[in-house]
C-alpha cells in the first residue's frame, strides 16, 4: 500500500468513497503511531464522537492504483492554480 493522502479523518473518509466509486480500493489509518482507531478497510466507518472528525489519519492506496488516482484527484486541478 501507498500513502496517498494525511489530513482530518473527514476528509480522508470521503476522498476514501470518491475513489471507492471510482473502482479504487483506499485504507484509512491513524497518522499517529499510538493511534487507538486500527486501519479502516474499505467501505468507511462511522465516527463514534465529534473529536474523532478531526483525528487525522492517513490515505493509502495499492501500488497499482496510484497513478489512476492521483491522475484522478491531481491532474484536474493542476490547471487551477
């Protein structure tokens, strides 16, 4: 697996659905080592208090689906800026 993304929890649960709907398999994880929350198989979960929407937590896709999804949620943009 491949780190995509690191930010709030979500965040990383949505971009995880966005590229879920786009065939791509994602993984939540906490970013901190000692994180309580384990990895987040696809399919999200729900976030049992308020403080745990901004825990952050880190993105991670396979090897193979790396350049699709970066060309997905990267290359649209990058004429924007």
């Amino acid at each position: 697996m491949r780190h995509f993304f690191t930010g709030p929890w979500i965040k990383g649960d949505l971009l995880q659905a966005w590229l879920e709907k786009h065939g791509i398999a994602a993984i939540l994880e906490p970013a901190e080592p000692d994180g309580t929350v384990g990895p987040t198989p696809t399919g999200g979960a729900v976030a049992d208090e308020i403080e745990d929407l901004d825990r952050t937590v880190r993105v991670l896709v396979s090897e193979a689906d790396f350049p699709r999804a970066h060309a997905l949620f990267f290359t649209e943009r990058e004429g924007e800026l």
